[in-house]
C-alpha cells in the first residue's frame, strides 16, 4: 500500500482492515482536531460558569474551575486566604491578612502571633477545586431569569403541539383525499419556504400588531405555528400509509376526523416525533422573532434574556455564563438521546 | 381483573373527551358531506399562512412604496420608487461612504465578503469531513454527532460562549500567551472579528452540511468504486471522476442553500460582536434592516421594507435555481 | 335484506371509462364471484358497491333502499381487502371493535359479538396480539372476523386468498364457503383465479374491460359460454380452437369443416348458422375421444403426467397452433407421434369469430353433471 501523502489520496481511500497508513493518521487527525475545536470552546464556557466572581477574570486563566482556600484564624474575625509562601527555600502555608503594595502581611495560621511582612513574589495562592453554584443559584432567584424560562417553556411547549396538529391535519387533507386545487394548495404552501422570515419580519410585525398580540407570547407562538417544513415532512410520511387502511375505517362507519385521530395520527408517530423535535428545537432557540416582537421585559424568552443580561452585565461573566450553560442543556440532553432521529430526521428532508 | 376494568375505565374518558372534540367536526362532515372535510381540515394551516406569511407579502411591497413613520399603510404617504432611489443613490457603488444610504451599502459589502469566505469556508470543510466519514472509518456515528452538536445550539448561545473564548482574559489569549504571542481582544479588532464571525459561521453550520453531504456520498452506489478498483484508477481519478461528478447535484444543493442561509446572517454575528462592532464592520443586510425598523425609534419601516423587498428577490432567484436543480437531480 | 341491484352503472376516472352500463341483480344470501382479467374494473364494481367510490351514472340498491348517496357505514357491508387493511396499530381485539365502536355500540354488545367472531374463526389465542405478530393466515382471518362482526347485509372480499400460499388458500376458501353456508349472508367475492370462482360462487360474474361478459352458475359459464372471451377465460388448460366453415345444415346438427376432410357435428339451432360461415370451434381438452385412424391429425410434442390424468401438447398436422388434450390416467405417447382426434359432438361450442359470440345452440338437452378439468 503506498504511503503517498497525495491529498486526494488521503480522502478516497478507504480504510483497509489491519493496515494503518498516513492517510488513516490524517483523517483521525482532522476528525479529532475537529473534536476538540467543537468541544473546546463549549467545555471552556461549561468550566468558566463555576468560577467564581474573583477567579473568572483572573488571567492566564486556570483551566479547572478553583478558589482560594480560605481558612479561620484564631484572632481575626473574617476567614483569611491561604498561600504557600517560600522564606529560605522553606515553603509554608501561611494566612494572609493584608497586602500592602509589594508586601504581603501573613501570619501562621496554626501558630497565630504577630503577622510577619513577606514579599507578594514570594507567595502564591493555596486554591482547591470549587464550583460556584451562586452563579446559576443567583440567577434564578435574584433576576428574571425564572421568568425567561417559564415563557420560552410555555412557547416550546404550546408551539409544539400546535404545530403537530395544525400541520398533521393540513398533511392529511394533502396526502390522503383528491379535492379540487389540492395540487395548487400544496404548491402555495410549499412556496412559502421560499419566504424566509427576515424578508418579511417588518409587515410580519406590523400584522402582529394589528391582531393586537405584539409583545405577548401568543404573538411568537401563533405565526410560527403554520410550517411548510412540517406539512411537507408529514404528508410524504402519509403518503406511504395505505389507502386501504382508510377505506377499511370507512366501512367501519369512522367520520373522517375519527380517522385522522385513530388511524392516521398513531401511524405517523415517527414523523410527528421529528417534527416535534425541530419544532422544540426551533422554538426554544427563536431569537430574531421574539427580539422583535417582545418588549417588556416579563415577556422575553430566554434568548432574548440572556441578550439582554450580555448588554447590562457585560463584564459579569459568570453569570452570563451560567445562564448560557442553563439554557443550553435541554438541546444538550434532547441531542443527546434523540441525536439518531435528529440526524436520520434532517439527512432524509435535507431541512432543519 | 382489576386492570382490564381501569384500562376501560380510562379507555371511557378518552372516548367521551374524544366525542366532544369530534362532534362539531362531525357536524361539518354530515352537513357538508365528506368530499368538503379537506378544506375544513387545511383551514387552520391557511388561515395562518394567509395572514402571516402571504398578508406580510403583500404589505411588504407596500411598504416599499410608502414613507413617513406611520404604522398602518394606509395612513402612509404613497412616495413611488423615491426608496429605492434613496437606498441605491451612489457616486461610486464600491465605497459606501458615497452613498446616500452609506450604511445601507456598508451592510451589503460586508454581507458579500461573509457570504464569499463563509460559503467557501464551510463548503471545504463540510466536504472533508464528510469524505472521510465516508471511508468507514471507526467511531463515525460518534464524530457525526459531534459535529453536528453546534447546528441545535441557539444562535445566541454560541454567540456568547465565543465571545468568551474571544475574551480579553479568554481561552484563546491564555493559550497564545503560553506561545509568546501578546495577548488579542480580537473582537474589537476590524480584521479579526470579521474572520471570527466567518469562523464561528462555519463552527455552528458546517455539521449541517457534512450531514447532507455524507447522506449523497453514502447513496452512491458501491459497486462503482469496486469497478474503479479493478480497473486500477488511481484515487484522485476515482475523486474526480466517480465521486464528485455523483455527488455533484448534491454539492450544488448544498452551495445554494448556503449561500440563502449566508445572505441572512444576522443571531449569532449579531451577539458575537455586540450589535455590528467594532463600528460597522460586521453590520449585515438582515441587520440592516432590523435597525431601520425596529432599531432605533426613528421606524423607517419604507426604508426596511424597500430593502427587505431587494433581499427577498436576490433570496427568490437563489430559490428557484435550488428547486431546479433539485428537480433535475429528481429526475 | 341483502338483495343487490345495479342498474346502468358507469364510472369514469376523468376521461377514462372503466366500467360500462352495468346492470346486475344479486339475490339475498348468495354467493357471487366477480371475475375478469387485471384492470377489467372488478375492484372498481365493488369498491362502488361498498360506497367507497362514486358512481358517474346509475343507480345501486342494496335490499330495496337506494343508496347512491350513502357512505359505506350506511349502506351496512364489510369489506374485507386484499391486503387485509387491518389498523397496525391496534390489537386484533381493537381491530374488531372498532367498527362497533364508531357505530356506538354498547361495550358488552362489542364483547359479545368479538367473541363469537372469534371463536368461529379460532382466533381467540391472538385476541391481544397486534396483526404484525401474526401469520398471513391468521391476519386474513381477522380480517374477515372485523366483517363479521358487524354483522352485515352484504360481505365484500376483494382477492382475498392473493396474498396466501398455495395449502393456505385452500383452506381458507373452504373456510369462507362454510362461513357462507353458516351466515347465511350475500357475499361477493372479487378474484382472478378461476379455480376459486369455480369452486366456491353460487354465481359467476364474468367482467371484461369494464363490461359484463357473461352472468351464471359455474357450470352455465362452463358449458355454454356465451362468447369466446367466457370461453376462454374459464376452464384449465383453456379451451382448443380450430378454425373452419360451415358446409350443411340439418335438422339439430351442423356440419363444421375444420380442413383434414372431416366435418364435425354441432348440436347448433339451424336458424343461427348459415353455409358457408366462418366458425371458429372450440372444444376443451378433455372433450376429444382418441383414435387410432380416423379424425383430426395430431403430432404430439411432449406430455405432462399428473398421476391421476395426462395433458398432450402438440399441434394438427401442418398447423402451428398448439392444441392441448387431456386423458384420465396414465398415457405416455411418443414425441413425434401421431394421434387421431374426435371431438365429443355435444361438447363442441362454436363462435361467430367476427362477434365472438356462440352461435346458438339447439333446444337443450338434460345433461348429467361431468367432471372436468
Ligand atoms: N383511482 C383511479 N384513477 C384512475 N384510474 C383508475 C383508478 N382506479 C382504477 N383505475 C383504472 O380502472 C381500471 C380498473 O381497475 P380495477 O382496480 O377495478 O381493476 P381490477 O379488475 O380490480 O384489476 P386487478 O385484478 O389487477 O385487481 C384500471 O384500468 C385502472 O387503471
Ligand atoms: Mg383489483
């Protein structure tokens, strides 16, 4: 086998079992580099979030979130630092109780008599691994930012239902009965996913505006409830149920609706479950459309929040931070049991 | 037997919740015959397309034509082409400073080159990296997942986490410290923040892409490469010879829809560089927009919709060419 | 009660007419067998009759209430598909609830009626199971069991046998036969296998392209096929035809030259032929008598034993249309060799080949019942 480092050669060859050659090494090389590169700054964030206040500006930062030790000493009324401190090649511990421009006031903490002046080049910090829990307990009960929460739960949740059923029944209609401008209709719904949102988010907002729902949650669920992605993605789904099944519900004096929610709903089970997933994902990650359309602060989901936060506390990373961590860890664990469906779900529309 | 009689018990509830749903359904059905149960069916879905996609439409070129504050178009007065004149009025097109609407023009240069080095960028790299999950290589559901974590992420989140990465005290500087290098605030700088805002493009998108591109080599059937192994081809002849030309229909695909997802750019840019920063230089066309009608209380929503309108026909070309070539890919 | 009446029906798929000015009066309690080639509308016939499809012109009556507008419930038939059509999604249990269910019956009413169902067809064990977890035998018994539980005016099955091997489709059709017998209840059965019609109608439908060939009991449609399509279609191997002319009429008989200087005798109405016609005479394979000088000459190819019964492939001297007969037993004759054919007279149908029709027959004869092929 040659050892070429041909670049060509490095991605068309597949791998032969029992034989490692420079084109293997490359291709671990970039799927891992890209590892890390997707992992690093994500675990980066995750690690800063449980820093505490003092420590998260600290430069060069620590990787592992940590605080300095702090302990009682006997005499002294708050919790003093600990720091190793070299004196003649002697390293101790030692507790300090000022500092003073380039010197240091430290005493014994286990021996406490008078403090003794030590140079600062000449300590450094005792610190064990913490996790500052304050930075995601504060949040939730000090700002808004249960608030947040609580609203773009309620838009997922309700959004989500809405979607499945408004655009089952649209799929139904499409897919399993031959009614006049059934082709047209399905064109024009299809069409508007040529109309992104951005093309039209100014009337967009003028007409939610005219229904009197701006700056209300309702006026994020309702316009986005009607999806051409969902109907396309569950009527091709329908189309391989058999007609037969229908007609066999017929003669078994079924109404039409009675059909849909008996026979056609359960059997479209998996389709709804990928388009709920998308819609969960798309709802809870929303930000130019509520950004638009939210304005009170009681209001706002939590995208728009934490855009918020970034403007008002923009040197207050830890509990930005924190709050980003919250938010990103129901994708995280959606992604993380359902990513099979996820990734079948979006190679089989080429959508999301 | 105790189960059996609760499951019909619960079976009971369901039933009579179901009957009062049904009835006024059912209702329809008997008074208008099952042939017209389709249209009931489709109300709902039409009703919210027509009012808040086609409706919006309609008022979008509207308000193209209309100027003044107000928010009804109605009470706006008719002004003909005279915003469009306005967005377009310019000595030289290349220097946005000559324009009338120098921010207008600023956006749309700053959108181009994003789109030219995102497009390019993430094309490469969703191309590599599917090629080589496509060599059935160990793990590979492992690293699809993983590259595919960003894409479900919001745009908001991942604007934030690389603004901290980006930090002054961030990841980036600590480590090009350990080398030496002074430390960057790379978000405040012109050259930088552009190229982070393309990287971070490419970061959050590119799983995406890889997906679809390893769905289209996956389907290119076996017994090809087999046959070009036997007839000895070398492997930047079976490249170019077998793989991209069957993966071409898909490539362009990908190209198109990238560059329509590319032209919007706005969330996660929008947080990563605090609204466009430094100055203008990562000011886009969807921002643009968002700053003419709701940015500021000025409410230029003729301006906006004059250029959203002009966006909205680059975005329709771009459509129709991607819907023709996923026809003729069907075909 | 389940008397059915067609009259003039048409149906058209937009510019595409598939069945035409049917008329067709099936008597309560019957049994009647739809069958015609692929695409010849049989499906379409019943799925009208089941009110799953409009009708573009006629009528339809079902025990004496027009209903043209009535949807399939209305109309009280059951349909069993030929894909079974059972709900994947639900137990056997629920599949034959849930016609009752919609028809809001009570729920002991429901349990009642499932368990008869279910033990004249001896699915009680799978009651629970979803129909994957079941065999195609068993899937098509539950099929039928949701028909019966409704307890219908009429039965539709659409080539319900299709999807079952060869031992299972026996099976099931004698089971279906002595579900009739037991119900009671007019069935009509859609099929393009002849062996099915044959055995089990107490009627016989022949359907060709969108019309009605011929309507009558097996053995009608057996031995006096109206046409040659009927002809044709029934009977295994099909029936053989010989050209030739008509050369003498006498009283009751008719005088068929077939070339070979030997006329046959056709028991044919004198007033139906005229000399000098062109006629095509067909006759099955089991209706020659073999010879071992006189009549038609017959070069065998090869044959095939059965054990019981032999089938003779060759062909008349000189012609190239392969002839078929059939002789009980063991029969093994050379290939190559030359048999003498003699068909049976009164076994011989002849058709205008210009109208396809049989030419008519002179006064009937009270014939015994013959086994056949
Ligand atoms: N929904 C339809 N639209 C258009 N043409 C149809 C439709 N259904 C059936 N046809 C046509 O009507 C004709 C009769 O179809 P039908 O299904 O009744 O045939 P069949 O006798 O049941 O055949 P088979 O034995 O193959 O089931 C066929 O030519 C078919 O193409
Ligand atoms: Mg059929």
């Amino acid at each position: 086998m040659s050892t070429s480092l041909d670049p060509v050669a490095f991605l068309t060859r597949t791998r032969r079992p029992g034989r490692v050659g420079v084109t293997d090494i490359l291709s671990w090389l970039w799927l891992i580099g890209g590892t890390l590169a997707v992992l690093i700054p994500v675990a980066w964030a995750g690690l800063s979030s449980l820093k505490p206040e003092a420590e998260i500006t600290r430069f060069p930062p620590t990787l592992l979130p940590r605080a300095a030790v702090q302990k009682t000493v006997t005499g002294f009324e708050n919790p003093l630092s600990l720091w190793k401190v070299t004196v003649d090649g002697e390293t101790r511990e030692m507790a300090m109780v000022r500092r003073i421009g380039l010197k240091a006031q430290m005493v014994d903490p286990n021996e406490p008599g008078k403090p003794v002046s030590i140079d600062v080049k000449d300590i450094s910090p005792v610190q064990q691994l913490t996790a500052a829990t304050e930075n995601y307990t504060d949040p939730l009960t000090k700002f808004d930012f249960l608030t947040f929460l609580k609203n773009s739960v309620f838009v997922t949740f309700v959004a989500t239902i809405l979607t499945l059923i408004v655009n089952a029944l649209a799929a139904f209609a499409l897919s399993k009965y031959r009614f006049r401008g059934d082709k047209a209709i399905f064109v024009l719904i299809i069409s508007t996913l040529m109309i992104p949102l951005t093309v039209v988010m100014v009337p967009a907002y003028l007409v939610v505006v005219g229904v009197g729902l701006v700056d209300n949650l309702w006026g994020i669920i309702i316009p986005t409830i009607a999806s051409p992605t969902g109907v396309f993605l569950l009527r091709q789904y329908m189309l391989t149920i058999p007609d037969e099944l229908i007609e066999a519900a017929r003669v078994d004096a079924a109404s039409e609706f009675r059909i849909f929610w008996r026979i056609i709903l359960p059997l479209t089970a998996p389709a709804l479950a990928v388009l709920a997933i998308f819609s969960i994902l798309w709802r809870w990650n929303d930000f130019l459309w509520p950004l638009i359309v939210l304005s009170s602060r009681e209001n706002f989901t939590l995208q728009v929040g934490l855009n918020a936060f970034q403007g008002e506390f923009s040197v207050q990373w830890h509990y930005i931070l924190a709050m980003t961590f919250l938010s990103l860890l129901p994708v995280t664990i959606v992604f993380f049991f359902l990513q099979k469906y996820i990734t079948t779900g979006i190679a089989g529309t080429g959508m999301k | 037997m105790s189960t059996p009689r609760i499951a019909t018990l619960a079976d009971r509830t369901l039933d009579f919740v179901m009957r009062l749903v049904e009835a006024p359904i059912n209702g329809f059905e008997w008074l208008f015959g099952r042939k017209r149960m389709p249209y009931l069916f489709l109300a709902p879905n039409l009703v919210l397309f027509g009012i808040f996609t086609f409706l919006p439409i309609a008022i979008a070129v509207g308000y193209a034509f209309t100027g003044g504050t107000e928010l009804f178009v109605a009470d706006r007065p008719f002004v003909g082409f005279d915003n469009f004149r306005q967005l377009l009025a310019c000595e030289d097109y290349s220097s946005p400073g000559s324009c009338r609407e120098s921010l207008f023009w600023t956006a749309i240069w700053n959108t181009l080159w994003f789109v030219g080095f995102n497009v390019a960028a993430t094309l490469l790299v969703a191309l590599v990296t599917a090629l080589i999950l496509n060599r059935a290589i160990a793990a590979c559901g492992f690293f699809r997942a993983v590259f595919f974590y960003p894409v479900l992420l919001s745009p908001v989140v991942i604007g934030l986490i690389w603004k901290w990465f980006l930090d002054r005290n961030g990841l980036l500087n600590a480590f090009l410290q350990m080398l030496g290098v002074p430390p960057e605030i790379f978000l405040l700088d012109v050259g930088w923040s552009r190229f982070f805002v393309v990287v971070v493009s490419v970061w959050f998108h590119m799983g995406f892409y890889t997906l679809i591109l390893l769905a289209g080599l996956q389907a290119i059937p076996k017994d090809l490469y087999e046959a070009a192994a036997i007839d000895a081809a070398s492997p930047r002849r079976t490249l170019l010879r077998i793989t991209l030309p069957l993966l071409g229909p898909n490539l362009l695909v990908v190209l198109i829809l990238l560059m329509i997802r590319s032209v919007q750019i706005f969330d996660e840019a929008w947080v990563l560089t605090n609204g466009g920063g430094p100055g203008t230089a990562n000011s886009f066309i969807v921002q643009y927009i968002y700053q003419m009608a709701f940015g500021s209380d000025l409410r230029l929503f003729g301006l906006a919709s004059a250029a959203s309108v002009l966006m909205g026909v680059v975005l329709l070309i771009l459509t129709l060419i991607q819907l023709r070539l996923g026809r003729r890919m069907e075909s | 009660m389940g008397e059915l009446k067609l009259t003039g029906v048409n149906k058209a798929f937009g510019a595409l007419t598939v069945l035409h000015d049917i008329n067709l009066t099936i008597e309560d309690g019957k049994f009647v067998v739809f069958v015609g080639p692929s695409g010849c509308g049989k499906s379409t016939l019943l799925r009208i009759i089941a009110g799953l499809e409009d009708i573009s012109a006629g009528g339809i009556e079902i025990g004496g209430r027009d209903v043209g507008r009535f949807s399939p419930a209305e109309r009280r038939i059951a349909m069993v598909f030929q894909s079974y059509a059972l709900y994947p999604h639900m137990s056997v249990r629920k599949n034959l609830a849930f016609g009752l269910e919609n028809l809001k019956f009570k729920r002991s009413e429901i349990e009642a009626r499932i368990q008869e169902a279910a033990r004249m067809l001896a699915i009680e064990p799978y009651l629970d199971r979803k129909p994957r977890q079941l065999s195609g035998g068993q899937r098509q018994r539950v099929a039928i069991g949701r028909a019966i539980v409704r307890n219908p005016d009429i039965f539709l099955f659409d080539e319900p046998l299709s999807n079952l091997d060869a031992a299972l489709r026996v099976q099931t059709r004698a089971e279906i036969t002595r579900l009739h017998r037991e119900l009671k209840t007019t069935m009509i059965y859609v099929t393009h296998d002849q062996v099915e019609a044959m055995t089990m109608a107490d009627q016989i439908v022949v359907l060709n392209s969108g019309r009605i060939e011929q309507v009558g009991t097996p053995l009608e449609l057996f031995d006096n096929p109206r046409n040659l399509f009927v002809a044709g279609f029934l009977g295994s191997p099909r029936m053989n035809m010989l050209k030739g002319t008509v050369t003498a009429i006498e009283d009751g008989s008719v005088a068929i030259d077939v070339g070979y200087r030997i006329a046959l005798p056709a028991k044919l109405d004198p007033a139906g032929a005229r000399i000098g016609q062109p006629v095509l005479a067909g006759i099955r394979p089991a209706h020659f008598t073999l010879s071992q000088e006189e009549g038609l000459p017959f070069i065998v190819q090869y044959h095939e034993s059965l054990g019981t019964e032999t089938y003779v492939y060759g062909t008349l001297d000189g012609q190239s249309e392969q002839i078929i007969i059939h002789q009980a037993g063991h029969f093994a004759p050379k290939a190559g060799g030359r048999l003498f054919l003699m068909p049976m007279p009164e076994r011989l149908h002849v058709f205008d080949p210009d109208t396809g029709l049989a030419l008519p027959r002179a006064v009937e004869e009270p014939r015994r019942v013959h086994e056949h092929a």
